[in-house]
C-alpha cells in the first residue's frame, strides 16, 4: 500500500477516535458541573478538561473567561482548535475524500453525512447531552461500518493502528488528569464533610468518560475505589478502552504489516505491551501511578512517530 494511502487511512481513524473522545469527555464535564461545587471546583474541573488536550494555552489566548460557554465554544465549534470535534470530524472527512477508492460506499457515506449533519447541529444551541451522544453515536456507527464492509487487509491494519493509539493516549490522559484532582477534591471533600458522595460522582465520571462505568460494576460488583479504577483502565484486557487492550491491539497489527525497517517500532510497542502485560496494580502504584502514565504517553508519542517514519508519511513532510 502506498505510504500515503496508508497515512490518510491512520489520520481519518485517529480523528474519528479523538472526536469520540473529545466528545467524552465534555458529555462528563458538563454533567460534572451541573453538581453543587463552588465556582472554585467548576472552574478547575474546565481547566482539567483542557488539560487532558494540553489546550490549556491555547484556549488561554483566545478568550478571557474561563467557563462553560467558552470551553465548549473552543472544544466544539472553534475551527482553529485542531483537537475540537468540528476540526476532528472534518479532518477525518477530508482524509476519507482523499481515499475514496479504497473505502466502501457505504463507509464513505457514512463520515460524510455526519460531516453534513455536524453543521446542522451544535452543543450550544440544544441539549449539550444529545449532541455529545450523537458524536458518540456517528463515530461508533463509522467504525462499525469500516468493520462490517471492509476487506480485511491492509487499509484496514492502518485504520485499527490510528484508532488504539489515540485511544490508548486519550485514557492514559484521562486517568492521569483525574487521578492528580481526585487528590485535591478529597482533601476538599474531607473539609465539608462530604468525602464519600464526593469521591463517588469524581471517580464514576472518570469512568463514564471513558465508557467504563457500567464495566466496572460488572468487573468489581462492589464500590468505586482509586487502585480498582486505575486497574480496570490499565491492566484489564478484557476492557474495550485499557492502556494493555489498546496496545494488544497495535502489536498485533504492527505485526501483519511488518516491513524492512519497522524492527524497532515493533519492539518498542512489543515492550509497552510485555509491561503492562505482567504488571500488577499494587506495584504501579508503589512505584508512582504519575510516573508510569507520563513514561507511557512519552513511549506512545514516540511510537506514533515511528510508525509515521516506518509506514506512513512522516510527520511535517
């Protein structure tokens, strides 16, 4: 497959997650705000929300207020945010267009009539709930289709490839944004008097946001604890959205479309998957949950762009 076939394919995949994930994560925050907190809680939990995307400064240069309206202006509508749902599901448009041969009809016509139907819809203008479900909605609809009528092969390897690291990298996020305020809200928490119900809504919108929830009361059957979240996003192979899920997945296809010069991209994803393979929660958390996910999201920045040098077109070429 040529390399930028492949590059396009990768991108529409990524951007598809990353709209999904996006979409997430404002769903949870928006729900989040709607809870008795002072207008201190509120606005570190926006600040979390685009510290998760590492948009923090950008939005910073854009508006002066930091709250609801502004957030969801920049992470919806705002075309200069590349992280935001609009510039996602166009992005993932125009690189579906520009690889219209190898898709299905029906694949194609599925991510552009959500192109189509975004510009009739906003978070602003109606329930913010419904629009985040109908992103959800669109994004899990396109992949479903890319599953359902695409051949096996090549096109699809690239597309599985861009959709776990982007997804693997938006949970590692997650849980390392959350993980670091559950601190501050507990202690905030243990001051009202209110740490249980506190901790319950902070850690079960974790886990809505990354569609755990429901999993987890499945898994565990018993109270949300930090050690149990953490060990259900990380280590469980069995949930759609863990770091060692996510990984199986990019080594196994890392592995049917090997190549010359791909040795160390594989070995690279072949070590993040054996460490977290063989892991234990109590030991990650001994030794630092911070420092794990940090070294994780630097291992999967590096191999994105190493799969960008072995496979696609590389990065600012």
């Amino acid at each position: 497959m040529l390399s930028r076939t492949a590059d396009h394919l990768y991108w529409m995949a990524r951007y598809t997650e990353r709209a999904e994930n996006t979409a997430r994560m404002l769903d949870v925050a928006v729900q989040t705000a709607m809870l008795p907190q002072s207008a201190r809680d509120t606005e570190l939990a926006w600040r979390a929300m685009l510290g998760m995307a590492e948009l923090q400064g950008a939005f910073d240069a854009r508006y002066d207020a930091l709250n609801a309206d502004n957030v969801l202006a920049f992470m919806v509508d705002d075309p200069g945010n590349p992280s935001s749902i609009t510039a996602c599901l166009t992005a993932a448009r125009e690189n579906a267009r520009a690889v219209r041969g190898v898709l299905t009809t029906e694949v194609w016509e599925t991510i552009n009539t959500t192109w189509i139907k975004l510009h009739e819809r906003s978070a602003r203008d109606s329930d913010p709930g419904e629009f985040f479900d109908w992103v959800k909605y669109r994004c899990h609809l396109a992949r479903g289709v890319m599953l359902g009528t695409m051949l096996a092969d090549e096109a699809m390897v690239f597309i599985r490839l861009g959709t776990f690291l982007e997804r693997a990298d938006s949970t590692a996020r997650i849980l390392d944004v959350k993980y670091h305020g559950a601190g501050k809200r507990d202690d905030t928490a243990a001051a009202d008097g209110m740490l249980t119900q506190r901790e319950f809504y902070y850690w079960a919108a974790l886990l809505r946001s990354v569609a755990g929830f429901e999993i987890y009361r499945k898994v565990y059957r018993d109270s949300i604890t930090p050690a149990r979240v953490a060990e259900l996003l990380i280590l469980r192979a069995d949930m759609p959205r863990s770091l060692l899920a996510c990984m199986q997945q990019v080594v196994s296809n890392l592995k049917t479309v090997r190549n010359d010069v791909s040795a160390e991209t594989e070995r690279l994803a072949g070590k993040m998957h054996a460490e977290l393979q063989f892991a234990r929660i109590d030991d990650i958390l001994q030794a630092g949950l911070d420092a794990t996910l940090s070294r994780f999201m630097e291992n999967i920045y590096e191999l994105g762009n190493r799969i960008s040098r072995d496979f696609l077109v590389p990065l600012g070429a």
